[in-house]
C-alpha cells in the first residue's frame, strides 16, 4: 500500500480493459485517480466505486480543448498531475490495399495524436507538481509488426519514438517518460475466442495476459521505484517477441 501517495493521476481510457484495471490499482496504492474516456456509463462504473479520490472526467483525447478542460479538472479536484497514463486506444482491421484514409486516419489520432495532445496538456501541470511520470502505453506492435492493422502499427511504433523524444526534453522538468508495450492481454480488443488470441500458443508463456498484469508494470512506472527510469520501453507479453 501507498506506492504512489499523493500523486494525482489521468489515465485515459479508463473505462475498460487496462485503463480500468489501471485506475483501480493506482487509487489502492494512494493516488487520486480521473478515469478519462469517451464512455461515460463505463467510466463511472469504474470511478464511482472507488469512492473517495477518485473521479470519471469525459474525455475524447483527439480533442485538444477536451484535454485542456481534463486536466483543469483534475487540478481543481485533486492539485496538479503528477501521473498521465496515455492508454486509449483503437485497432481497425483489414488489408491495406482496402484500408481506408478514413479508417486510417482514425486510428492514428487517437493511438498516436492522443498521445501528444495528452503529453502537450500535462506538462503545465507536471511542472507545478514538481515533476511527474508519463506512461504511454504501445504494443508489441510498437516493437514488431503485424499485418492487416498497418494505422495501429504505424501509431504504436510512432509512440515510441515519441515517448523518446519527450524522456529527453522533459527531463529537466524532472518529467519522466516511458512506455509499456502489452502483448496479446484478454480486452474487449483481444476476445480469448479470437485467432488474434490464438497466436499465444506459441509464446512462453501460453496464454493471455491479464490487465492486472499491465497495471502492475504502469504502477512500477508511475512510482518513485522507477526513479532512474526514462525514455525505455517496457515490454509484458508472455515472451511473444522472443520468437
């Protein structure tokens, strides 16, 4: 208990998967917790019974006035951010030759323009704390490639390279940088019943991976135990990307 007292924490797409699995773990270690997301009904349900610092701000993270109202929010609820985790994310399938721009272009902003918008946003904040921790979470597809998601792919390694870029600049602010990159973990974008999921059979560790099991690691993250931790990635994925 108590790992991360104090600190006051957004985490975006909080209302389902990661996100909420997240939210509840950094509130038990002692953050204040503003569970972000476009999904109200589902945000609350994460938010409300946490009870005592812990709040559903609505938030579509494409939308820069969005994230400046958001963290104005949790300033005034709770005092200046000293966690963002920049987890909302979307996946659109299919073959490249029949992707549309549209299609695209979606994917990008959210996985990719989200993050920056979110990173942008947070900066005031981070500099009047003291100082923060900025969790971006990529993929394994952010570290190798898959076909049929080229937005998807094309986004995570994006945040990587992003998240570099940041650890570097922010660092003076005493603003720490990295990012997490999940392999296959049973959400509603990775159904246990799907071929997607299918493909741990051959990983070390043959199953699915838990949001439990991602949140641990963004806890890790978000805490002073990572201290000397900055512009890394850090990869949960059951062994995939040793193949």
């Amino acid at each position: 208990m108590g790992r991360v007292t104090g600190l006051v924490a957004v985490v975006t797409g909080g209302a389902g998967g990661i996100g909420a699995a997240t939210s509840r773990r950094l509130h038990a270690e002692g953050a204040a917790v503003v569970v972000a997301d476009v999904r109200a009904d589902r945000g609350r349900a994460v938010a409300d019974p946490l009870g005592d610092g812990a709040a559903f701000v609505p938030l579509d993270v494409t939308d820069a006035d969005a994230w400046t109202a958001c963290v104005a929010e949790a300033e005034e609820r709770f005092g200046p951010v000293s966690v963002l985790v920049n987890n909302a994310g979307v996946v659109h399938g299919g073959p490249l030759a029949e992707l549309s721009e549209a299609d695209y272009r979606r994917v990008v902003d959210v996985d990719q323009v989200g993050v920056f918008l979110g990173m942008r946003a947070v900066v005031p904040s981070m500099r009047r704390a003291g100082g923060g921790s900025i969790v971006n979470v990529s993929s394994i597809g952010g570290m190798v490639s898959f076909p049929n998601v080229l937005g998807y792919v094309a986004a995570k390694w994006a945040v990587r390279g992003m998240t570099k870029a940041a650890a570097q600049e922010l660092a003076a602010d005493g603003i720490r940088v990295n990012s997490v990159h999940p392999g296959l973990v049973e959400t509603d974008m990775t159904p246990p019943d799907t071929p997607a999921a299918a493909q741990v059979r051959t990983q070390p560790i043959a199953r699915l991976g838990r949001p439990e099991e991602i949140a641990d690691l963004v806890l890790f993250l978000a805490s002073d135990e990572s201290s000397y931790c900055t512009g890394s990635e850090f990869v949960a994925d059951g062994g995939f990307t040793t193949r």
